[in-house]
C-alpha cells in the first residue's frame, strides 16, 4: 500500500502541474501525465484520479484553509508542498471517509518531497486536525460563505441565486458538485437491444430504462466501469449523458434525411443520428479540432457508422458546402457550466468574460448555418451551458435576425421550459434531472 500511495501522489502532482501550467482538461492532463510516468497500474491510476478529482472539485476552500495557516508563504510554497498541503486537507479535512490512513500518506510523502517541505506538512497537518472548517468560513460576507460551501466561484453563485432563484439556485450548486449518473445508449446498428442488456446482465450490471428516451439507460449498479464491458468494446453501447441523447431525439431525424452535424467530434450525436436513420441517408459532420476528428472517426468506426462523412471547418464562417438538409444539429462550444461536475477544474476556468465570448461564437455559428436547412426544415440548437446568454439571449438574437424562422416546441416530457418566455425549449438541470445542465431549441424555417 505505501508504494501505491507514493506511485498515486507523484502522479497527481504530475496531474496538478500539466492542469495549471499547460492549461490542459482534466482528463487531458491524466493522460498526459500517464504517458509521462509511465503509469499503467489501475489502483495507482485509480486512487490518484479520486484524488486529483476531488482536490480540484474543493480547491477553493482548500486553498482558503490552506492561507489561513501559511498566510502570504503559501504564495513563495514549491509546487510539492502546495500540492501535498492541497491533497491532504481534502483527504483529512473535507473527506468524511478518507481511505489512506495518515501514516501511510506521510510515509509516501516523505520520500517525494525535501527535507524542509516534509516538516512543513507535518505541521500543517497538526494545526489541521485541531481547527474547524466552519469557524474558519467568513460570516459577514455570504456570498464568499456559499462560494466556499458549495465548490464553485463567487460570480456563479450570484449569477445562480439571480436567475434561479434562492433555493433551486443552491440546489443547483450543490448538484454541481456531485457525481452525475452514468448512462448509456443501445446500439441498434449493431445488435438488438435484448441482446446487449442481456450480455451487460451477464457481466454484473444493473440498469434502468429511462422513460420518454429511446434506447437508453442509466446504470444503477455496477462493480467496473461500463467502458471495459464487451458490449462496448464490440460498439453495442455508447456512453452518452440523457441530456445529448434529448437533443439528438428532438432532431426527429429519419431515413432518408440529409443531417448537418455540426461541431460534431467526439462523436456522440453523429452515432445517435445514423442509428435514428437505420444508416439511410446521409450525415455531413463538421468540426474543426483535427485531434477531435480522430476520435470521431475512431467511434463511428465502433459504432458501425456508414453514411457519415467528415468535413474539416471552422463552423463559425460560411460552410465549404452546397446542399441543403432536412436537419442541422449544432452544438457548439460552450462554458460547459452545466457539466461542472464530470470536469471539476472548468469551474476555476471560466468566468463571465469567457461566457460571453461563447455566446458571440455560438450565434455566429448558428447563423452560419441557416443556408443549409431546408424550407420546413429544422436547425437543433444545443448546449451542455446553464447560461442565460448562450441559450435563450442567442435563441432571441437569432429570431430577431431571422424572421423566417420560428422556435418550435420539442415534444419530450423530460426537461422544464426555456426561460424568458421561451416555453417552446427545453433546460435541464443537474439537481432536478439527474444530468448534465443542457439547453435544447428547435427552429423551423418557414419559407
């Protein structure tokens, strides 16, 4: 156990620095700090990412704690101490079922740090285990108060408790910080749906059908991740959020329809469309990240894809296209506010600068889209983002520019109604849900 701790920590140290410094995602990050270490071992990768994980979801009030005994030297500590002071206050102070005991840590710890860093740790952990979280927590300001309390920035928590109101808007901050179910989709290309439950039964998983879905299911029990399952290795099942699933359902493709996808890597909604097509027709997919595009083509590959074809393009100008399809489904970058939780280091990334720096990307692509949709035709707007402005404020930008369309009501009984009179769209909320925060509209154009 001592080596699989020490193993755990030099890795998420290596996670911690690629994260800050290169700016890189989460899982980006691990992968690259895998490669780095050459870390293959499953505890070591497992206990390191809960860690890192979890650390990262609770920085703001580690860190916070972390000043309260440092003070101004926390801002000159190296990089190892900073990271173990980091580790061990969520691991000994935040977690309430810690499964590294202390000797064990300290132990790893100190054949990864200086003589000088190690001693400093020490006595952090002992002023730790003998101070109060809450009576450290500032009582005349609120707001810090509940941005410390519930993992998430200032801003946010306004932004929240304004458009949400009070009590949905801290539910709804709390949802962000708690693991989402796990769901995914059957894939009919490939084998019937009988089949694939019968064969994830079989290997120890326990499901449920989500009503109002086709063809997807919430895991409720499992003893390994549903990724190394057969039924995935052999492209049965795709694990895809209910939330991406809804949108690609209110696109209402069908056989014989001619889809634009777009901003389509890594693949979810292009697979989703030519299952819903029986892969008749054809679908066109646009993205412009090269490195995305090789998953994309990895998973339709797996998936058993055969009328989609790539177009490499910044979607954002006029499309190097000449046709017009039935179906364009757009679902463009976004703050991913409303996935806070399944990447908890986005959360420290954003800010209301970059929200609307989003919403002028979304609407340029969005408009960049309205020559190729059909007459009757419909374009499907989606974003995995809780945000006013990059949902219904683009949704009433793109009307006023367009009066050839109209929003048009999505006809599925999961989700509430758009906000500011927008009832025809669908919002999707974490603590109400039990997924990803998500925004869908449907336009149709009229003539």
């Amino acid at each position: 156990m001592p080596m699989i701790v020490e193993r755990a920590l030099r890795l998420a140290f290596e996670i911690f620095q690629l994260e800050e410094k290169n700016g890189l995602g989460l899982k980006s990050a691990t992968i690259r700090a895998r490669s780095i270490l050459s870390e293959e071992d499953p505890q070591v990768i497992g206990l390191s990412h809960r860690l890192v994980f979890e650390t990262i979801k609770h920085k703001l009030l580690i860190n916070y704690i972390i000043n309260k005994f440092y003070g101004e030297s926390f801002k000159t500590l190296s990089k190892s101490a900073k990271y173990a002071s980091q580790v061990l206050t969520y691991e000994f102070k935040i977690n309430n079922t810690p499964s590294i005991k202390p000797n064990i840590f300290f132990e790893a710890l100190r054949k990864i740090l200086k003589k000088e860093e190690y001693a400093s740790c020490i006595r952090f952990f002992s002023w730790l285990k003998r101070t109060s979280v809450n009576e450290l927590l500032p009582m005349g300001d609120p707001v810090k108060r509940l941005s410390l309390s519930y993992s998430n920035p200032d801003w946010l928590v306004k932004y929240s408790i304004k458009n949400f109101g009070l009590i949905n808007g801290l539910k709804l901050l709390k949802s962000l910080i708690i693991p989402p179910p796990t769901y995914f989709r059957v894939n009919t290309l490939k084998a019937s749906e009988d089949t694939v439950l019968s064969s994830l039964s079989k290997e120890g998983f326990e499901f449920e059908k989500i009503i109002g879905l086709n063809y997807v299911f919430k895991v409720t029990k499992s003893e390994k991740p549903i990724v190394v399952s057969e039924a995935y290795k052999k492209g049965w099942i795709y694990v895809q959020d209910l939330s991406s699933c809804l949108a690609v359902e209110a696109s209402e493709p069908k056989p014989g329809f001619t889809v634009l996808d777009v901003c389509a890597a890594p693949g979810s909604k292009t697979t989703h469309l030519a299952q819903l097509m029986e892969n008749k027709g054809r679908i066109i997919s646009i993205e412009l990240s090269k490195s995305r595009v090789k998953t994309w083509l990895k998973e339709t590959s797996r998936m058993g894809v055969s009328i989609a074809q790539m177009v490499l393009a910044d979607a954002s100008k006029p499309y190097p296209l000449k046709l017009e399809a039935d179906v364009i489904l757009i679902d463009p970058p976004c703050s991913n506010t409303g996935a806070f939780h399944r990447d908890p280091s986005l959360r420290w990334k954003m800010s209301p600068e970059r929200v609307r720096r989003f919403s002028e990307l979304q609407l340029s692509i969005l408009l960049s889209s309205i020559e190729h949709v059909k007459p009757n035709g419909h374009i499907v707007y989606a974003t995995c983002s809780i945000m006013v402005e990059e949902n219904e404020m683009i949704v009433e930008k793109f009307l006023n520019l367009n009066p050839d369309f109209d929003v048009e009501r999505i006809n599925c009984a999961i989700g509430d109604p758009g906000l500011r009179g927008f009832k025809e769209c669908k919002r999707l909320y974490p603590h109400k849900h039990m997924c990803n925060g998500f925004f869908i509209a449907k336009f149709v154009k009229k003539w």
